[in-house]
C-alpha cells in the first residue's frame, strides 16, 4: 500500500547513542552520547527508557516547542510488550501510540504519523524508536556477560533513540511518500543471519514502492536499507536483480555506515530499530541539507521473530517499510 503526502514535513530530529555509536565514524552528527551502556541507570531496560526520554527532550527543545505542543508520541522498541516505550511515555507524558514493526519501526513510524498530518488529525506528532545493545542481547540471544562467540553474519544491535518532529509546517525535509510492506518468508531459520532473513522482504517493498509511484531507481540520489549488514546488503541486491529486474547503483545499507568494522567488534554491521534513523536523522540529512543529496528513499527492514517461535524451530517471517524523502524546493 503506497501514500503519497503534498503537506507534511520531517521539521527536526534528535539523535542520543551509546558509546559504540559515538566512537563510530559517525559520532559527530549525534545530538549526545553516552560513555557507557547503563546511562545513569539501574538496568539495560532502564537505560533504553532513558534515550527515548533524552530524544524527546532534545527535539523539543531544539523546536522551541513543550509538550502540550504535541498532539501524539509514535513510538516502538524492541522489547517484550514495548516497555522500554511504556515506561519512557509515562514520564514523556505525551499522548501515546506504541507501534512495532521490529527494525522496521522507524519508517512505520513516519508513515503512520505522516498519515495523521496530511489528513489534519493532528497538527504535531513525534516518531520516536529506540533499541540498546545489552537488553536486546539479553531477550533474543544471551546477555553479554556470557561472551559467547557469534557466527560471523550477525549483525551488532545499535544503542540509540531516534525522534523526529513531524508537522505541515514547511521546514526541515519533505516527506513524499510512503509504502507499507508485505510479510515475506522465504523459510529461514538462523537467527544469526538476519541480513537474509530481510533482504527478500526490503527487495519486495522497493519493487512495490517504484512500480506505485511510476519511477525507477533513478529518481533517488541514494536507496537506504536498515541494517542488513554486509551479507544481508548482497543478497539484496542479487535478489532484486533475480527476482524483479533491478539492478541498484545509488545504494547503501545504514548497518554498514554506522559503526567502522575495521576497529570496532560488530560482525557483519549494525542492526537494531535505531540503525537507520541513527545514519538517516544525522549523516544523510546532513547531506541533504548541503544538497549533496535532493531525493533519498529510506527502507526499514525488520524480522518478526520471537524467542519462543525460534525456539520451535519456526521459520522467520520479515517486512519492510519505505519512506521517501526530498528537500524542500
């Protein structure tokens, strides 16, 4: 399903990390960051609350705007029944939709809150997500404290929160249009290529995105994935061309931009919700506004998997979400 908007604008972003992020090739373009993963609290939970909290806070003020401004908080995570979101909200105190679409959320989020703007339901909304190294290990894999060793196509859960203010105020970057995917299954199992698992899925939506709104490739200067990573990145690629035609030359995947994988120990690149707002809301709009870059589409990739339906040796299905994004003329 495909949206197109003609009044809705990403006015500003704000951008808080962990310290991987910060010492990455990055870490210049983050609003703060973190010099160790617990950020002042008591738990991992407790600290992906936090970067959610230290990303709203940011964006208002870098808005000049207060809460009562705010007529709803889009937000997701990873983690069981979205707590880390739950328990940001309730001190947030901003009306709120919890959402999930894994690493997906991010551009869920926009286009859900992109809807509301163009429609005039609501005059402000915030998209945030977040997600933290340590308490995503801790629910999908093993905490870290167990040093287990990893096959090399895992991918390294970024630690950020990501917001975004959006409005039809005209100001910042455009929001154009929107695509929401379809659940894709091609039968993998291996939770530690997550790269695979995704690719079939963000392949499919960019074919779908192109073939609604009557383009080709051509029209962006760049096509961002999540976080495939540096396996994940190829077989998306291979598959598109196979399976649709489509051969990509202004492409780039935000898990292998985020994090030098030359000095720093994150396998295959980054993955996480935040990977790709982290590498868009930073570095690509940095680019934009020096308009090294007029028109970028944004692909969210995500594995809609659980502990439990690994552990039954269940296939693992994935979906992404594309949001297209252009400076303002």
């Amino acid at each position: 399903m495909n949206f197109k908007y003609n009044n809705v604008y990403l006015n500003e972003t704000a951008i808080v990390t962990g310290p991987y992020e910060a010492n990455g090739p990055l870490g210049s373009y983050f609003d703060r960051s973190y010099d160790d993963l617990y950020f002042g609290t008591d738990s991992w939970e407790a600290a992906e609350a936090k970067l959610i909290e230290d990303s709203v806070d940011i964006l208002l003020s870098k808005s000049s705007l207060i809460k009562s401004d705010i007529d709803i908080h889009i937000s997701g995570d990873l983690l069981n029944q979205l707590v880390a979101t739950n328990y940001a909200a309730k001190d947030i105190g901003i009306p709120l939709m919890g959402v999930y679409a894994a690493c997906a959320t991010s551009t869920l989020g926009l286009i859900i809150g992109a809807n509301m703007v163009e429609s005039g339901q609501v005059k402000n909304a915030i998209c945030t997500v977040s997600s933290h190294n340590s308490s995503a290990e801790k629910q999908f894999r093993y905490p870290v404290e167990y040093g287990g060793p990893k096959r090399k196509t895992t991918t390294f859960t970024s630690t950020g929160g990501a917001s975004a203010l959006i409005s039809s105020k005209k100001k910042g970057i455009r929001i154009e249009s929107g695509t929401i995917g379809t659940v894709v299954d091609l039968g993998i199992k291996d939770v530690y290529n997550m790269g695979a698992v995704m690719a079939p899925a963000a392949a499919r939506t960019l074919y779908e995105h192109l073939n609604a709104n009557g383009r080709d490739t051509n029209y962006y200067d760049l096509i961002l994935t999540g976080d495939l990573g540096i396996y994940g990145k190829e077989i998306f690629k291979d598959y598109l061309k196979k399976e649709y035609g489509i051969k990509l030359k202004n492409y780039e995947d935000a898990g292998c931009i985020l994090y030098d994988r030359g000095s720093q120990p994150v396998y295959a690149g980054a993955s996480g919700p935040a990977c790709i707002p982290l590498v868009t809301y930073g570095y690509i709009f940095d680019k934009m506004h020096k308009k090294q870059y007029k028109k970028i589409l944004m692909i969210g990739t995500g594995a809609l998997h659980n502990t439990s339906m690994c552990n039954e040796k269940r296939t693992i299905p994935s979906i992404a979400h594309a949001i297209s994004l252009e400076v303002i003329k």
